[in-house]
C-alpha cells in the first residue's frame, strides 16, 4: 500500500465516496485514498431511508435546509446538481431509481445495500484505494497535507474532510472538529430525532400513533408546522414530522398537536353538543367515541379539566365542551430537549459555510483543502435531502480536486 496520494478523502461514508469516484472520473490517473475509521466504508448508509436509501426528493430546494449560510450553499451546490442530474448520475454509475408518491427516490431494489455495492464497485473498477479500520488522529497543511492514524502516516497533494458528524455513533458516526484545520464550526447538536417533551398526560399515552398537525410554537409564535404521524413514547414524541421540528425546538418551546386537522373547532364543538346527547348515559371519557382512540380521548379530557370520568356525558356543560374541543384541536406538550447523538438521524452544526466556495467545495482559507457532508454547517428535513446535499457536493468537491 503507497502512503503518498495525489488527494486523500478523510470519511468512507455517502459523500467520500462519491467524492472519490468523480475525482476519478474526472481524471482517471489522479491517484486517490479514501480513510475510513470504520471496518468497511457506508456503514451509516445502510441504514438511511429505513434500510431503502432515500437517496433524493422531487421536493428538494433550498428551504429545505437550515444553518449558519447553508440556504447559500446550498442553492449553489443544487444549481449544478439538481434532483435530474443526481439521478442521471447514479445511472450512470449502474444505478436505477423509482419514485414513491410523496416525491422520495429510493434505489429500484428498495435496498440500500444496492446503492452501497455501487459505490463500491465503481471504486474498485476506478483504482481508488479504500482504507478501512483507521481513525484519523491528526492532519496538519503542510507543503500539501499529512494525515495521521493510529497505524500510519499519509501525505496528499489534496485533502477532502468528508468525516461526518456524530449522530448514530453505533453506526459509526463520530466527531469530526479536529480535522478542521482552524475553521471556524457551530457546534455540533442532534438533530432528525425524537423530541423530549414533558407532560402528565405522556406516559399514559406511551406506544400509541395518530395522524396530526403539529406546530412547533415558542413565546413569539409558531415556528414551523408538519403534519403526519406522531408516536408516544414514555418521554419523548417521535415521527418524521416531530424529526423536521427537532431542527428547530428548543427547551420550554411547546408542541401543538392538533389531532382533527381537518375539523375546524367549532364544527368540533357543535359534534360534542350532539353526542353529549347521544351518549348522555354513558361517562364522559366515551364522549369522543367515533372520534378519537380510547386513550387520546382520555388524554384530551384530562388536558381539559375533565378528569372524574365517573360522571356521565349528560352533565357536562357548554363550557367543558368547549374546552375540550379547543384540547382536541391544541393537545400541548412542552419541550426539554432531544433524544440526543444516538437517535439522531444527522446534526446541526459543522463548519460554517462562509468559509467554503459554494462553487468547487474548497475552503476559502485553506488551498486544496475541501469539505463536504455533514462535516459542513448543513442539516436538511428528513425525506432524501441530506444525502442529496451529501452526494451532489461529494461530486462537486471530487470533480473540482
């Protein structure tokens, strides 16, 4: 194995390697390194899109991201790779796409191994020498670049940090600040993960799902809404939507969910009227029987003030009805954190992306040096558009080497 390289890629994972294989593509007598800490580069891939690889979305725009400059970066980076030319891309690396109804690409095979054995392959038929089982411990820029590990030293004419970030650590997902040869970074905080929320209706609630509309609000208003399905846990909200308001919420900020979207309120109020009716007989935790699960129910009643279910539905007044049709529409839960790094689908933080020509990936401060991935300040929504950030500025930074 030769320790001298023309360009080294530090991180295995979906932008190193499709770093790798452009800069290859590009120019094929280019010798290039990848330096993997893990026993075999994609491991974190496999797992992406449930184990389907949601490698893009139809969707895929700059609002879609958030950090310090990202929407900037990101812009530029898609105006050379757009959803069409990243598909293209992959075909022409052997790799068929389908589309599911929601706009998600995902391989033909539903596999994210199928996406992993491409990159693989074309590595292999490249000459791209993939070095696996070593950690980086040090890189220094000096007359060119070294980077050193714990079994060895290596030199390179050019660097690409493209070293991850550390949400997942089981999956290999690892800190990567010391590789920043002194650019400035926002620190590193999970994100695409469960919400801890506190709440005494929580744990009754504990296993259960529903479709809603969640806001995310804080003292100035909302801050951003999702709908889909949310799921209780014994301290935590969990879903693709509450995963899309992780990159915003903040402890003491409240979740809204409004479990009847498409009911307005007073259509609600004038329902409860009727089964207070229909249902007189009966205690009021069946008052919204046909309308909401059992437990839901009695966790709006409860958020509500109507908490003696001994009573039956014939005395509630106007006033309750009222109150829980506003609970129903407005079920809150107040924030106190995350699920943290090992539930996390990716992270905020990273370096900030003034520092890195949103043209060829390369920094700004440093020459030859490049980043690209989650190394950089860059967290999109869940639904393919990281690994779309991932892949696309791994082309972009491997063709400008």
């Amino acid at each position: 194995m030769k320790q001298h390289y023309d360009a080294i890629i530090i991180g295995g994972g979906a932008s190193g390697l499709m770093c790798a294989i452009a800069a290859k593509r590009k120019n094929p007598r280019m010798s290039v390194a990848i330096i993997e800490k893990n026993d075999r580069v994609g491991k974190k891939l496999l797992s992406t899109g449930n184990g389907r690889c949601n490698l893009t979305n139809a969707n895929v725009a700059p609002d879609k991201y958030v950090g310090n400059g990202a929407k900037k970066l990101v812009s530029a980076v898609l105006q050379k790779y757009n959803v069409q030319s990243l598909l293209d891309y992959f075909r022409a690396l052997g790799l068929l796409t389908s589309k599911d109804s929601e706009g998600r690409y995902y391989p033909l095979s539903r596999q994210a191994s199928t996406v992993l054995d491409v990159l693989r392959f074309n590595c292999e038929a490249l000459g791209i020498e993939m070095i696996c089982g070593e950690a980086v411990t040090k890189v220094a820029a000096e007359k060119g670049f070294s980077v050193t590990t714990k079994q060895n030293v290596y030199t390179a004419k050019k660097l690409v940090i493209a070293a991850g970030s550390p949400a997942a650590p089981k999956l290999g997902g690892s800190r990567s600040e010391a590789l920043f040869l002194g650019h400035k970074a926002a620190p590193f905080s999970a994100a695409l993960c469960p919400v801890t929320v506190r709440s005494d209706i929580l744990k009754s609630l504990k296993g259960l799902r529903v479709q809603a509309e969640v806001k995310l609000e804080s003292d100035k208003g909302v801050v951003k809404t999702e709908r889909g399905e949310v799921q209780f846990n014994e301290d935590n909200l969990s879903g693709i939507c509450v995963f899309d308001l992780s990159l915003f919420a903040k402890p003491d900020m409240r979740i809204s969910l409004d479990l009847l979207p498409d009911i307005s309120e007073k259509e609600l109020y004038n329902i409860l009227i009727k089964n207070k009716e229909l249902f007189a007989n009966h205690t009021i935790d069946n008052l919204l029987t046909g309308i909401l699960q059992k437990r839901i129910a009695q966790a709006v009643l409860k958020s509500a003030g109507a908490k003696d279910f001994s009573r039956s539905c014939s005395t509630l007044g106007d006033g309750e009805l009222g109150s829980i049709a506003k609970t129903a529409k407005s079920l809150c839960f107040t924030v106190t954190g995350n699920a943290g790094f090992d539930r996390a689908q990716a992270c905020r933080g990273g370096v900030l992306c003034g520092q890195i020509d949103p043209v060829t990936m390369q920094s700004l401060l440093v020459k030859n040096l490049y980043f690209c991935g989650e190394a950089l300040d860059v967290c999109g929504e869940c639904g393919g558009y990281n690994l779309h950030f991932a892949f696309a500025g791994g082309i972009i930074a491997g063709e400008s080497l």
